[in-house]
C-alpha cells in the first residue's frame, strides 16, 4: 500500500481536488479519502487534551476506510504530525506528501467567498488559515510535490497530481519518505 498525503491550509484546493482525482482514478486500486469523510469532527478534539490526536485518528480512519488500495488522503496534517504522531499499517509501503498552496490574498478572498455558514467571516477566523498557509510556503521543500495553484485551473492541478501519483514506482519497491 502506498499513501499520499494532500495537504494544505482552508481555501488551498484540497477537497476540490480530491473530487476530481476520485472521479479519474481507478476505484479498485484508489481510496481517494477526505478528512470530512471520516465521521471524526475537529470540534471534538478542539481544547481538550486529545487536540494533537485529531490528525492521526483521521488518518485511521482513512486506512480503514481504504482498505487493501493505495490511500490518497486529503488533510490538514504536516509532514512532522505524521511522522512523530501517526500509527500506519504494517502494509504501508511508501508515504508522499502533497502541498497545495497559493499566496496568501488568493487564500483569503478564497475563504471569504465560502458560504456564511462555513464560518470564515471575520478576519480573527481566518488568520490562522493564512499563518498555516505561510508556515507551509516556508517549508515547501519538506514536501516531495509543492504546487502553487494560483494561476492553474483545478484541473490542471489535479493533472500534475494524478501524473506525479502514476509515476511512482510499484509500492513493493519504492522506497519511504
């Protein structure tokens, strides 16, 4: 089994683009899988003692979710929160990580424009979401793909994802992040 994390900040693509990579990639081989789909909510773990847990619990899920196929999970996670936190199956393989960013002002005006009831309506909501979204354009090279999907359409950016996805080697030989 091989897992490749999508990561990126609120307004960064992650889930648009899981839609798109469910309905090009094959089904039998894929679990494309979204933090929302688990059934875990963020709010549960929010403030308690169990807050750094969220990520891998999602990821858990996910893993059960999927199965035998290969795992492409779309989060928030970081790179160090999966590897100091999370708990894989012995049957993984291989792990590589997605980010999906564009420049601040774009992620912005990207949350205002959600729906009232998403709740990204005052700027105190959002900064946080930028603050990621910076922490993540200073460290895009702790991600084997790093795509600023600005300027590209959604499907271009799931294009270079499906094509950097089929071109990794057979999990049995690949090697791990």
């Amino acid at each position: 089994m091989t897992l490749w994390i999508i990561t990126g900040t609120c307004g960064a693509g992650k889930s648009t683009i899981r839609e798109r990579l469910a309905k090009k990639l094959d089904p039998e081989r894929y679990a494309c899988v979204d933090t929302d789909e688990t059934g875990l909510n963020w709010w549960d773990y929010a403030g308690t003692d169990r807050e750094a847990q969220y990520g891998p619990d999602t990821l858990t899920e996910a893993f059960r979710i999927a199965g035998r196929r290969d795992l492409i999970f779309v989060t928030c996670m970081v790179p160090q929160d999966y590897m100091t936190r999370a708990v894989v199956p012995e049957t993984l393989k291989a792990t590589y990580h997605i980010a999906l960013w564009a420049p601040d002002e774009v992620i912005r005006q990207r949350l205002r424009a959600r729906p009232k009831e998403r709740g990204f309506t005052s700027e105190e909501v959002i900064r946080p979401h930028i603050e990621y979204n910076q922490w993540i354009g200073r460290n895009r090279g702790k991600y084997q793909l790093f795509i600023n999907n600005e300027a590209q359409s959604e499907e271009k950016t799931a294009g270079i994802i499906m094509e950097y996805i089929r071109s990794v080697p057979d999990a049995d030989t690949a090697g791990s992040f």
